[in-house]
C-alpha cells in the first residue's frame, strides 16, 4: 500500500494553500490498494515537531476499503454514510492544516492510512484525533506514511 498527493511529493514542502496561512484545505491523497482483508481504512495527519509533543491535524474513518483517493477539500461535516471525522487538537471537526510557530523551523507532517481489520473503529460520537489514531493502531494490519514540510 502506497499513499500520495499530487499537491505534494514525500518529504517535501506543503503548498501553503493547504495551511493555515492559505485556504486550509485537506490536499489531494491517494493510494494503492491495501492488503487483502482489509475492512476499512483511516487516514490521519499529525505534526511531530510541535513543542508540546505530537499535534494532531486531522483523522477521518471507517473508509471503505475499495475507496482510492480523498478529494482535495473534504468537507468538515460527516455525510450520512461516509467517512467519519475526529475532532483535531485545534478543537474541530475535520482537517486544519500545517501551523507550527512563527520561526520554530521546519516540521514534518506525516500523513498516515492504516489498513484495519474492522469495518467501523469502534468510537462514540467526534472522538478526538488521538483516540481515533490508538484505536486505528489497535486494528492495523497495514501502514503508508506520506510525509510533508512546512515551516513559517
């Protein structure tokens, strides 16, 4: 399983288009199929370097496991029977992008998709990015990571 954006190549800058500076919208991602047995997938986007420990940016869930790709700009608002979405460490719904501090250098946002081994994560309500990340760990039986840069 591999997972890209054709915003961005591994390891190198986030177009600030897809940042707090910008218009704040998730990037385009997509990825090869995943290993077979695969139930669902999730996809979340932390920041590592933040001062406070690891940020979290954003975590949707409970993708169906033939889905390919996440459009740019995925609305905040769960559908009806789409993906669900964590409440990130910015206390939203959904996806806000890279904002490390102003000269604090360079951080790496790593964008994560698990394979997992259960249909919905079993999760009450907008859980918090964090649980929803433990819980997916729990269930993973495959991992891709895309990483980013951006810095202020």
């Amino acid at each position: 399983m591999q997972l890209t954006s054709s915003a961005f190549r591994n390891d190198e800058v986030i177009p600030q288009k897809y940042t707090c500076d910008g218009q704040n919208v998730s990037p385009p991602l997509s990825w090869t199929a995943p290993p077979i047995g695969t139930k669902s997938l999730a996809l979340i986007c932390e920041d590592p370097d933040a001062p406070g420990g690891t940020w979290h940016h954003w975590a949707i869930f409970d993708i169906p496991p033939d889905q390919r790709a996440l459009t740019e700009h995925v609305p905040r608002a769960d559908g009806p029977n789409g993906p669900r979405q964590a409440r990130n460490d910015f206390h939203k719904g959904g996806y806000d992008g890279p904002c490390p501090p102003h000269e604090h250098g360079a951080h790496r946002y790593r964008f994560r998709l698990f394979a997992l081994s259960v249909e919905k994560l079993p999760l009450p309500g907008r859980p918090p990015c964090k649980d929803a990340t433990l819980k997916a760990l729990d269930y993973a039986i495959a991992e891709a990571e895309l990483i980013g840069v951006y810095e202020r």
